[in-house]
C-alpha cells in the first residue's frame, strides 16, 4: 500500500497545474513538451539520442492514456551528439529562453513586453508534492504577478518562467506588496558599511525583520536594501 504517484497520475498532475504555453521536460529524457490546450500538448523538440528517441514513444503512450492529445508534427530534432554536459545545458537554455519569447496574454500581448521588473511576488501556500524517487515533500507554490499593459489582465507566472522572461538580473530585486527588497553584492556591501550607510540595510531569514511577511527561498539569507512601497490611493 503506498501512496506514490504512478506516471499516469503524475503526468496528468503537472500538466493539469501547467499554464498555456508553459513548457514541460521530463527529467532526462531529452524531450520539451509545450502545452497548446486544455487536454492538448505539442512535442517541441526531441534530441537525437536513442533515449530520447524511445521516450518519445512512451512518453506519447502515456499522455494519450490519461487524454490528452500530442501533437508532433512540429517536433524539432535537437543534434546533442558533439556537445558536451555544458553545452546542452546552454542549448536547452536558449531554447526555453525563445519559448518564452512566444508567451502571451490573452489579449496576443508578448509577456516579454510587460513590465517585468514591476513583477509582485506572491505566496499560494504549500502543496505536497512527489519528487522523482517517490518521496513526498511540502513545496511552496510561489509566483510573480505581472500586469498587461493593454489590457491590465494580473497573469501569475512561476519563478522559473519569471527567470526566463526577464533574466537573472530580474532576480536581483524581489517585489512584494508591501516592500522591495534588492541583494547587495560583496562590494555594494562593503562600500555602504565603509559609508556609514547601512539604515537601509538588512539580512533576510524566512520572514523579512521588518515586516514580517515570508519571503520567496530564494532571497532567504540575502544582504539586501530595502524600500516600503507607498500605499497606492
Ligand atoms: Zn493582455
């Protein structure tokens, strides 16, 4: 009696919780799945390995038993043959970094043409979720709202996505409703101490000193500045 997950369940999990257009890459498998519909997701791209090119067919298998569809007939064949770990890392960055370029609001807006540095980082509580080797573990679900600039639809978008869309530089600077939060490096550090100016500064824990609020894991144990942000009228 256990209470894992089989592959149905799981596969239908994550794409159920998937945004549209959000991109899914079976751990290892060298297979990008991006989600078209409700019930439909379109294989992106597959490498040239025999793994992959056997996973593709289970992988196909198994989404059409729980009932969606897979659409590949615009399955790109990646060639990983010559490339070393780092460079398929770098491959498979670009790729999902030109995926996000497609993202969009439902209004056709580019999401890369939001402001995403106004991103607010918002907290939707804990779920328990399977990892890969079967065991269960609370996660906290985290997403940065950012707002369209035609049609001012709020569109929540995981951290990862987030990362992709406005690149690391983004992540420097964390948004909250209350306050802004941005990581000093070592120099930036030395500098305000040397300066005297250290009032606005401060080390996060799990909830920030100040206000009290739980931060994203990400900026826990960070030297950050910080500003209030004014109550909007
Ligand atoms: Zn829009």
């Amino acid at each position: 009696m256990s209470e894992e997950l089989n592959p149905e369940e799981e596969a239908r999990t994550i794409l159920d919780r998937m945004r549209q257009g959000g991109m899914w890459e079976p751990m290892g498998l060298g297979l990008c799945y991006i989600k078209t519909g409700d019930k439909s997701v379109s294989l992106a791209s597959q490498e040239n390995t025999p793994i992959s090119a056997q996973a593709r067919i289970r992988m196909r298998m198994l989404i059409e038993n729980i009932g969606w569809k897979v659409d590949e007939t615009e399955t790109k064949i990646t060639n990983v043959e010559n490339l070393d770990p780092a460079e398929r890392h770098m491959k498979a960055m670009q790729m999902r970094q030109e995926q996000a370029q497609n993202w969009q609001c439902d209004c056709g807006t580019p999401l890369s043409a939001f402001a995403l540095e106004e991103g607010v980082w918002n907290f939707y509580g804990q779920e328990e979720m399977a990892s890969p080797d079967g065991e269960t573990g609370i996660v906290e679900q985290w997403a940065v709202v950012i707002s369209c600039p035609v049609c001012d639809k709020e569109i929540p978008v995981e951290p990862y996505d987030y990362a992709l869309l406005a690149g690391d530089d983004a992540m420097i600077t964390i948004k909250t409703k209350t306050m802004e939060y941005t990581a000093l490096d070592r120099v930036e550090i030395i500098k305000r101490v040397d300066d005297k100016v250290v009032d606005s500064v401060m080390i996060l824990g799990t909830f920030c000193p100040m206000s009290g609020e739980l931060l994203p894991p990400h900026a826990r144990g960070s030297i950050v500045s910080f500003r209030k942000i004014e109550e909007e009228e």
